[in-house]
C-alpha cells in the first residue's frame, strides 16, 4: 500500500498559511522603516552640509564688473576632503551664469528666493548625492551656492538604522515558525496516529478504527 504523506503536507500547508502572513507584515513595515531611516540620516547630516555652502557665500565678490568667488586654496582643497563623501560645489550669478564650481550639479526645480535653503537628492556624475542650496542675498542680486555630498554616510547610517529596527522582527519571526511548527506537528499527532492504523489494516478489515 502507497503511504501517503498526508501529516507532512497539512505541517507545510498549515506552516505556509502562518508564516507567510507574519512575513508579509515583517516586509510591509520595512518600508516606513526604510522611510524614517532615510528621513533621520537627512535630518542628522544635513545641516552638516549647510554649513559649507553658507561659508563658500561669504567668499563671493565682485571683482569691478564681475563675480568671482575668492577661496583660499587651502580652504577649496579642505572643502573637497572628506574621508568618507564626495563633495561638489556651485556658485551660480543672479543672472544664472556659472561663477564657480561643478557646472554638472542641478539647479533646484524651482526659483529660490533671497535669503532661502533648500535640500535635495539628486545626481551628479552617475553618483546619488544630496544638495544643499542657498540663496544668499547680495546688492546686485542673490547668488546660490550649492554644496553637494555623496550619500555613502547616509546610506550606511540608513542600513544601521534598518538592521536595528528589523532583526527583532526577523528574530521574532524565526521563533514564531519555530513555535508553530512544534504547535502544528503536536496539533496533527492524532491524524497521524489515525493514518498509521489505517495503514496496518487490509483492504477486507472493515473493523472501526480506534475513536480516541
């Protein structure tokens, strides 16, 4: 007689049913999770990144009839060095002519007023980064500076953020199946018991089979 794995495959059924719920929820809350993390690595870096953009605005002058941004070199050099991002900086004219910096940053989508910052994601050179953009207000017109990172801190920061959050989860999942899979298999004994005497009889044994 073919023995049929009937307890093995209600465990699997029943297992899928259980665990598969409590997975889906785990991976639904990852991303509000996800969105705090990216939300609380902006909120701790950047007015980190502001702080260079309102420093590069106070080198801004005007040289007779021309803007130019007058930075030590030093002070450039120490701007671009940074042990774990890239930085980029713009200056850009109330005119919207390039005065200094990477010309490949994007400008905001909308027209900064004077005297205004603004953060953005955004890309440069095939590299995320994160901008800060000031309007700084000057007599002949405000001038924007933008300081642009690459996102490897937050990045990582966001990951520490969401292995925090989400190995409790994970933990707690792992030792949910363990449970139901013990609940299940206890649960399903019986059924079990019932397959093995209906196995042992002959096809002519019409004998009923043990109610407990």
């Amino acid at each position: 007689m073919i023995r049929m794995p009937v307890d093995r495959s209600l465990r699997r059924l029943l297992s899928v049913w259980l665990v598969a719920p409590l997975l889906a929820l785990i991976v639904l809350s990852s991303i509000p999770a996800y969105l705090l993390a990216v939300k609380a690595a902006n909120d701790a870096y950047d007015d980190e990144l502001l702080d260079p953009a309102i420093a590069i605005a106070r080198f801004v002058r005007l040289n007779e009839d021309r803007l130019e941004v007058d930075l030590p070199p030093v002070a450039l050099e120490a701007l671009r060095v940074d042990t774990a991002n890239r930085i980029f900086f713009r200056v850009t004219g109330p005119d919207g002519a390039l005065i200094a910096g990477n010309a490949s940053i994007p400008l905001p989508e909308d027209r900064m007023t004077s005297g205004t910052n603004r953060f953005y994601s955004t890309r440069v050179s095939n590299l995320n980064v994160r901008v800060a953009a000031v309007a700084v207000p000057r007599r002949y017109g405000p001038v924007l500076v933008q300081v642009a990172e690459t996102t490897d801190k937050r990045d990582r920061l966001v990951r520490e953020i969401l292995v925090g959050a989400l190995v409790p989860s994970l933990v707690v999942l792992v030792a949910a199946a363990a449970l139901l899979w013990f609940g299940i298999r206890r649960a399903l004994a019986p059924l079990n018991e019932l397959r093995t005497q209906i196995e042992r009889k002959s096809p002519t044994d019409l004998a009923p089979v043990t109610e407990a």
